[in-house]
C-alpha cells in the first residue's frame, strides 16, 4: 500500500492506483490498511459510523454482493489533509447476474498518514445493453 505521509500529486495518485487493485480483488484487509482505527465513515447510502470494524462490516456485505469489479479512480482536488476523488466502475449484481455501473465522489482526509474520515456519494445503474 502505498504511504500518504506527504499529501503530493504524485503520491495520491498512486495510493489511488493501489485503490483501484485492492477494490477490484475485494481485498479487505488490505483496504483496511490505510485507515485510522477511529475513522469516521459517510459512505453512500449507509448510516454513518465510526471504526475499522465497522467499515470491514460495510466493505464485505458490499464485495458480497459483487463480482468482477473494475474500478477507475481519477483525483479531483488536492488541498492537504483532504482530498476529492471520483471513480466510475462496474461489476455484476450476484442477485441478478445484470451489470451494474457507477459513479462516485470522495472526500478523505488524512491524519498520521492514515484516512480519518471518508465521505463518499454514489449513484449506480443497470448497464446500457
């Protein structure tokens, strides 16, 4: 996982990159690195919640309703400790076995070179076709 112990361009940018794998492998534990133990999640749809064990909850019952995520990350606004990303992807609904596609906005706040806080907004469709 790539540090973001100095809020550059060049190292959001690959931290976004590592993103996009570590989601697209639903690869949890590994997502969980790069978060504070107290984060403050806002994500979607959801409650909002504070915690590592709580956004593990989130992130699994999301990756279980999921396969053949493709995730395209892309960073908006750098102004540290924060930043904004947006992502489009997609993957197909295991309930439906339809493809679904997305898109997403993302404030992150960094502390101690770990996410403090996420605040997330995401609308997601049936795939044209």
């Amino acid at each position: 996982m790539t540090a973001l112990d100095k809020l550059t361009e060049a190292a959001v940018g690959a931290a976004l990159e590592d993103y996009e794998k570590l989601f697209a492998n639903g690869e949890v534990e590994s997502i969980l690195e790069g978060f504070a133990e107290d984060v403050e999640v806002h994500y979607a749809s959801f409650p909002p919640f504070t915690g590592k064990d709580k956004l593990r909850e989130m992130l699994q019952r999301r990756f279980a309703e999921m396969r053949d995520y493709q995730l395209s990350k892309r960073l908006e606004v750098l102004c540290p400790p924060h930043f904004v990303s947006s992502w489009t992807g997609s993957w197909i609904d295991i309930r439906t076995n339809k493809r679904m596609e997305l898109f997403g906005l993302e404030l992150l706040t960094v502390r101690d070179g770990k996410f403090g806080r996420w605040t997330a907004s995401v609308s997601a469709w049936p795939a044209a076709g």
